[in-house]
C-alpha cells in the first residue's frame, strides 16, 4: 500500500478491519480526529479531502431535517409474543441483570429499529458480517431472543494473557469487556479457596461482561439506542423491522443522564431537540457514510493490586 505522501506502507503483520463513519451529524473535529488516530494511513490524508467529505454529508443531512422532520418522534413499540415474554421473565430474574438497572424504571417490546436515534459515530464492518453469516434467516424468536436479549455471554471471547507479579492482563475479542468492580466477599463463600493462613476477609475484582442487551432511552416520544449497534444494523440489513429491546423509561431528563451515555445528555439538541436527528438507518445511506481501513484491535483489561502495612498508635 503506498499513501499521498509516496511512503509504503505495510498491512501483511496487521490485520485490516473496516470502520463506517456517519458523516454531516457528527461533529466534524470529531471526525477528523477518528480518521487521524484509527484510519489506515489516516495522517496522510488531506485535511481538505476529509472536510470535503464532511461537507457534503452535511448538505444532505441538512436536507433531510426538512424532507423528514419529527420522523423520529413515537417510534412504534409492538408487545412481545408469550415466547419472547417467557425469555424476558427468565432475564429479569437473573441477580446481575437486576444490578445492571436498578435506577430507571425498564420495559420491553418490539421496538421499530428505523426510528431509533444513533449516537455512535462509527460501526465495526466485520462484527456487523459476522452476525449476518451467522445468522439464519427467518430468524425464529428462540435465535431472536438469544440474539438481542442473552441470558449468557460468549465464555470464547475471553481469556487470561497474563498472571504475574500481582498483574494480571485479561484479553476480550469484544468491546463489552470490562472491569466490573470491587467487593468485599466472606471468605466462607469462595469455594475451594485455599492459602497459608486463616482468612479474614476476601476482596473480589471482577473482570467481565455487562448485561449486553439491546437497550434504548426513551425520553418523551423519542427514543435514543443506548447498546447493541451492531445488532441492530445486522437485523435491518436481514430485513428485520422490529426487535425485542430493553427500554430504559425515563420520566425526567436527569434520568437520561444515568441511563444512557454522556455524550447523548450533553447534547439534548442533537438527539431530542432537532427535527430530525441522526437515525439508524442513516447508516445504510451512501450519501452519509464513507468506510475506512482500521487495524483491528482486541480489548486488554490490565488489573493490579498494592499491599501497604502500617503499624498505627492506638
């Protein structure tokens, strides 16, 4: 691969993703930034070359605020079939699910996907194709369900790369992984849990996956997609209209603000205040998307621990 400048640049020890950028509803530095830092050979691009590209999208999403104004508002929620319903009661029942939400009032249905409001920026083009091979269609509710709603996660995106030294490196092909915090656990309840001496107290550090289901915000007739991107844009490209979702009701917009992302309630404006604001859909319309070359990347989720002893006068 040669770039602008003439240099050649090597691809065979990387290996290349590609990354969907929403163009004209973001902000622009934005975009420059994310083609700069992530694009293969994104620093050898002309400024010129990107703002143009910006521009043009953004003349057509200009457009769009009169052609489709108020297209986002009441999004159609349809009630879930008794199989979807039954999959739903074994979800809500699970003790991590009911951490996961335990300050905004939730519900479910069939959520329409082409009225979703987007906040996301860009889509990872190999885990979209990876669901869609995947995938066989029509899809039945039992594959729906696990799909959007899993009750467990994929034990083979995860792993141990290294334990030494009181550092430990976890590895996740997905970006769900995270940390998921610290607590103090009786020692009487770690099974198998054998060391030189009599334990007193346990702290456990937790590394994992969320409760990784497709979730909106709604606030007023508006309805933001909080998780579940890829997901979402591999069943509308499968012809999928409606999907069972978690919803995250919110009465009061602070509510928004433990809900959903920052991004989304520092920009009222954007998502919930506009005409028309950037959609699903938008995702699937050239004239707003461009595709770039990324390297692909895998999640490394590093955790240490510091011992400190004192004696203190009583």
């Amino acid at each position: 691969m040669t770039s602008k400048s003439g240099r050649k640049t090597s691809t065979s020890r990387i290996t290349v993703d590609q990354e969907l950028c929403l163009l004209g509803v973001t902000r622009l530095p934005d975009f420059i930034e994310f083609v700069r830092k992530k694009a293969v050979d994104g620093r050898d691009i002309d400024e010129g070359t990107l703002v143009d590209m910006w521009r043009k999208a953004a003349g057509v999403f200009a457009g769009l605020q009169v052609s489709e104004a108020g297209i986002a508002d009441k999004p159609e929620v349809k009630p879930l079939s008794r199989k979807l319903q039954a999959h739903v009661d074994k979800l809500t029942r699970l003790p991590h699910f009911q951490a996961c939400f335990p300050a905004v009032p939730v519900s479910f249905g069939m959520v329409e996907l082409d009225k979703l409001i987007v906040s996301q920026q860009h889509i990872t083009q190999s885990s979209v194709q990876k669901m869609t091979r995947s995938l066989k269609t029509p899809l039945s509710e039992t594959a729906l369900a696990e799909l959007c709603l899993p009750l467990t996660p994929d034990p083979s995106a995860f792993g141990v790369a290294l334990e030494e030294n009181g550092r430990y490196v976890f590895s996740s092909d997905t970006h769900d992984a995270r940390f998921l915090g610290a607590k103090l656990v009786k020692p009487a309840d770690i099974k198998g849990h054998t060391v030189g001496g009599h334990v007193q107290a346990v702290l456990a550090l937790s590394v994992g996956f969320t409760t990784n289901v497709l979730n909106v915000v709604r606030f007023g007739p508006r309805m933001v997609l909080n998780n579940g991107y890829h997901r979402a844009i591999a069943l509308r490209k499968l012809g999928i209209t409606h999907a069972p979702c978690l919803i995250q009701v919110c009465g009061h917009w602070e509510e928004v603000g433990l809900a959903g992302s920052q991004e989304v309630y520092h920009n009222a404006a954007v998502y919930f205040t506009a005409s028309r604001p950037p959609l699903l859909r938008d995702y699937a319309n050239p004239a707003l998307t461009r595709a770039f070359n990324t390297v692909r990347t895998r999640k490394q989720i590093t955790l240490t621990y510091e011992v400190d002893t004192a004696q203190l006068g009583l």
